[in-house]
C-alpha cells in the first residue's frame, strides 16, 4: 500500500464524513488517556512506580508529549499537507501502543506513552487544518461541537471498555484495544480523506519561516487570548483526569463502580457540546462562550466554600464537576474556533500552537493539581477555581473589557 496515493475519493469531504472522521480522530486522545484510569494502579503495581502518585505520570507524559510535539508537526502540515502528516502520524499510534504492549517495566511504559503522544500530535493537528480547511467561523464551531459530541462517547464509555477487558484479560490487553482502533481508522483515513491543502498555498519548512508563522499568531490578540482560555479551563479538566481514579475510589470508596460516577461527570460535556452546536447559530460563540466561563467560575467558587466549611460528599462533587464540565463544554469548541478563526492561511501552524497550549499548558497545570491529591476533593476544587479565574480574567484582556458581545457573525 502506497501511503501516499491519493483516495479515490471525492474531492471534499461531505459535512457528516467531516463531522465523523474529525471526532474519530479526536478520539484517539481521549481513548488513549481515558481506557488507562482502572487500570493505572494495577499498571503501576505490575511495573513497579515509586509512588502512588506517580502512577499518575501514564497519563502525564502522554499529554505532555502530545502538546510539545504539536509545535513542531504545525509547520510540517502546513509544507508537506495535511493527509500525508495524518496518515504516517497513525502509523506512529500504532507503533506506540505496540510498543505499550511489549513494556517490562515502568519506565519503558512511560517512554512508550510519551511517543503515543507525540505521534497523536501530528493526528490532532492535520484533522484540525482539515477542517479549517473546509470550514470557518461557526460553521467550524458546528463541525467541533458534533464532532466532539460523538467523541464525547470515548470518555464517557472508554473507562468502562478499560475495566472490561480487566475483567477478562490483564492490563496489556487496553493498549491492543488501542491498536487495533489506530489500525481502523488508519484504513478509513487512508481510503476516505483528501488532501485539502493546496500545493501553492504550502509553506517552507525552515526555522525562520516557522518561528514567524507562530509569532504571528502570538501577536494575535484573538488568536492567543482564546488559546490561552482553553489552556486555562482544559488545565482544570486534566486535573480531574489525572485524579480522578484515586478520588473516585480511595476517597469516595466506589471500587469497580469508578467508571459509572467517571461517565456520569463527562455525560455532562457530551449534553454541552451537544447543546453548542444548536446554540451557537443563535447566541453566537462569543456569548456562549463569556457566559459559560462565568458559571464555571462560579460554580467552582461554591463548590470550595462548601468543602472549605462542611466538606465534599460524593454528591456534591459529581453535581458541582458536572456543572463545570458542562461548562467546559460550551468553552472548548468555542474558544478554539475563536482562535483559529483570523489564522486560515496558516492553519496548520495555527492548530499546532492553539493545541500546544491545549494540551501541554493544560497538561501541566492539570498534572501540578493532580499531584497536589492529598486524599481530600480540596486541591481538584481549588485548582478549578483559580483555573476558571484567570481565564476569565484573560477574557476581558482579550476582549478589552467587552465581554457578551458578538462581533459579525461571532
């Protein structure tokens, strides 16, 4: 099989396929991060981590591989294409869950996720450029709310597929399953999707070229300020992530019921992202998205006192993650279509930075609060908290203070 050969295939995508292919695309980080929370201290324990805590560092390394590398494969989309880049990045997914596979110790294990991450970068960021390539504005916004909506079902399912094939194979067994989902969609990508990205409109691939692309979306106050937000509010969201299998079960004592409480929180972002595709036509993604930072901030700020005077109960934090990640929900799509928005001669550089700060800035905000974990829900709900102000904070710097505003047809 020539991986270069073009599809034989029409030459643009039809909105559903694009919708389809985007959110199983997206699936694979969610997947691949999501399937390992039942099984991350029977892996630790086989591989022998240092610490409870360090068990952590499966999901950690994963997310910090994956944001990091996105600079890079930017400008390597936006000179070599996007189908090529999307392709070979598969078979570097494959590879790293092979690799995942065949891991003797801790170590190895780690390496191995931090290059399954590295390889999803070039995936994340090739489907994205598709997109931009294909749509704009809200209609982008569309195509990411139901694209995430469908791959909503990943984490809301994934934890409970990971406990399963506990149930009936040992932990190796998540990383096949993972492998051959990588093995799939390399076939469906390969057959189905076109190149989008005109010869004449690539860039060079030199330092120069590369650092200028990403200086220009730094300098964009839109395109940075909306990156930012994301970073801030998805930082929050892998805090949660990276503790939640200790929360749920050495905290709150649910055992093997971990993934139900897991998939009741992220139902909440499916129902969001479900909803902003309706309403983001009608309010506009500037409304949508100033409004839900606000409940976020709010929400978590009632939330801290509570646990901060009475403590936290298995209900409350279900309902208070819930509502902020319903929140998250309506932010997520928004502030990234925001972002990419003013970028579209340079979308591949563009999604490559908006994912950067997504992923790695996030990531490590995400991983200094999920190590904060002392056994109480306390640093989860702080860290959201200061997360969801900031954010709104750079909101108002981006928009100089006029927040609820619609700009156009934004």
């Amino acid at each position: 099989m020539n991986i270069h050969a073009p599809p034989a295939a029409k030459s643009r995508l039809s909105f559903p396929e694009l919708v389809a292919v985007t959110a199983a695309a997206m699936a694979l980080n969610s997947l691949a991060i999501d399937m390992m929370l039942p099984a991350i201290g029977v892996i630790g324990r086989a591989l022998g981590a240092a610490s409870e805590n360090d068990r952590q560092l499966i999901v950690v390394v994963y997310v910090v591989g994956n944001g990091v590398a996105q600079l890079f494969f930017g400008p390597v989309v936006d000179h070599f294409g996007r189908r090529r880049v999307l392709l070979w990045s598969l078979v570097g997914y494959i590879a790293g869950s092979a690799l995942s596979v065949a891991a003797g110790n801790f170590m190895l294990l780690l390496a191995a996720r931090a290059f399954q991450g590295v390889a999803t970068a070039a995936t994340r960021v090739s489907i994205i450029a598709i997109v931009r390539d294909e749509t704009s504005g809200r209609r982008m916004a569309e195509v990411m709310s139901l694209a995430i909506t469908i791959f909503m079902a990943a984490p809301i399912l994934a934890p409970s597929f990971g406990q399963l094939i506990l149930f009936a194979a040992p932990w190796r067994g998540i990383f096949l399953a993972l492998l051959l989902y990588g093995v799939v969609l390399l076939l469906w990508c390969f057959w189905r999707v076109p190149e989008t990205m005109a010869k004449e409109d690539r860039h060079p691939l030199n330092a120069r070229e590369t650092a200028g692309l990403y200086w220009t979306f730094v300098r964009n106050r839109i395109a940075i300020g909306y990156t930012l937000i994301a970073a801030l509010t998805f930082g929050a969201l892998f805090g949660y992530v990276s503790a939640s299998e200790q929360i749920f079960v050495d905290t709150f004592g649910l055992g093997d019921r971990f993934p139900l409480a897991f998939a009741a929180v992220a139902g909440a972002l499916a129902c969001a992202t479900l909803s902003n595709a309706r309403l983001v036509g009608r309010v506009g993604m500037r409304r949508l998205l100033h409004g839900a930072l606000l409940a976020f901030v709010l929400a978590n700020l009632i939330h801290l006192a509570i646990v901060a005077t009475i403590g936290d109960s298995l209900a409350f934090f279900i309902l208070f993650t819930g509502v902020s990640f319903f929140a998250l929900g309506l932010i997520g799509p928004n502030a990234s279509a925001l972002a990419l928005e003013p970028m579209g001669h340079m979308a591949g550089a563009a999604a490559a930075a908006n994912g950067f700060a997504g992923t790695t800035v996030a990531g490590l905000l995400g991983g200094i609060i999920g190590r904060l974990y002392d056994g109480t829900t306390l640093p989860i709900v702080a860290g959201f908290a200061l997360l969801g102000i900031a954010a709104f904070a750079v909101a108002l710097w981006t928009e100089k203070g006029r927040l609820f505003e619609t700009r156009g047809t934004r």
